[in-house]
C-alpha cells in the first residue's frame, strides 16, 4: 500500500481541486437536485478556491497517493461576531476520489484541518452534511463530530 501524503494546496492544484468539487457537486446532486454541479468552475467558485489555497479567509489541503491528487479539503475561518462569539472553523468541502475510500484519506484530511484551525485558536469545527448522506454522517460521527444544529427547510412551488 502506498503512502498517503497530506499538504497545502498550492495554485497549480486548482484544475484538479476544480475537478474534485464538480464530482462532488455531482454526488450531492441526488440530496438537492438544485445545487449548480459546475459551480467550481464559475468566477465565484474560483474565487473561493483561490482565496483558501492562498490562505485568505481560510485553507486548502491536497492529499496525494501515487503520484495523484486523490482528495481535497477546504474550509473557511470565521472571526466572532455579535452572533456566534467564538472563532470557528467550517469545513466547507471535503471529497475523496471513490478508489481511494477507506484508506485513511478522509480522516487524514480532516486532522489536518483540526491541528490548523487549532493553531488559528478556533474553538471550534463545523461541518454540514445532508441528512440523507448517511454515509458521510457517520465518517464525520467517527472523526468526532457531534450534531449541533439543525437546518430545516420548506420548498416552495
């Protein structure tokens, strides 16, 4: 088996960070068939990968096995304010390529996230999943994460 490699992302990464988030745009599809799938690849999107792999508002880390880009994770930092008064992190993105489940990637990525966010003196993580994603609920329940906060939602016609 070979070795998983875990670094900051640097901008020749961005096609394949792109490329990993459309694919997870993709999946996340079947819970909101109104996501937009290619929304890595807007001006926004670039932005915002941009903006992380730079560390500006945020971080960016690649994890590399063979010689490949196998997963990303990006998150956003978030000072105080009057209605959350402690630093946080939030994890705002994490793939891993499907051949590569299972190898540690996963928990890799997000240790990493948890030794830079403790370094920003976060007091905490944050992660959002689909209730449907049962599988990606119960990664994050074994890495730690407990439910915190419930989003509900009313479609409208």
């Amino acid at each position: 088996m070979s070795r998983i490699s875990i670094r900051k992302a640097k901008i020749e990464d961005l096609p394949v960070i792109q490329k990993l988030s459309n694919t997870l745009g993709e999946q996340s599809h079947s819970f909101d068939n109104e996501l937009g799938l290619m929304w890595a690849n807007t001006k926004v999107g670039e932005k915002y990968y941009r903006e992380r792999i730079a560390e500006q508002k945020g971080v960016c880390f690649v994890a590399e096995k063979e010689g490949e880009i196998s997963g990303f994770i990006s998150a956003s930092i978030h000072e105080p304010d009057a209605w959350r008064l402690m630093k946080r992190v939030e994890i705002d993105n994490i793939f891993v390529n499907e051949k590569h489940r299972g190898e540690g990637i996963g928990k890799s990525l997000i240790n990493i996230v948890r030794d830079w966010a403790q370094k920003q003196h976060a007091k905490r993580i944050i992660v959002r999943a689909f209730t449907e994603n049962t599988k990606a609920l119960s990664f994050y329940q074994r890495e730690g994460f407990s439910p915190y906060e419930s989003i509900l939602q009313l479609r409208l016609n």
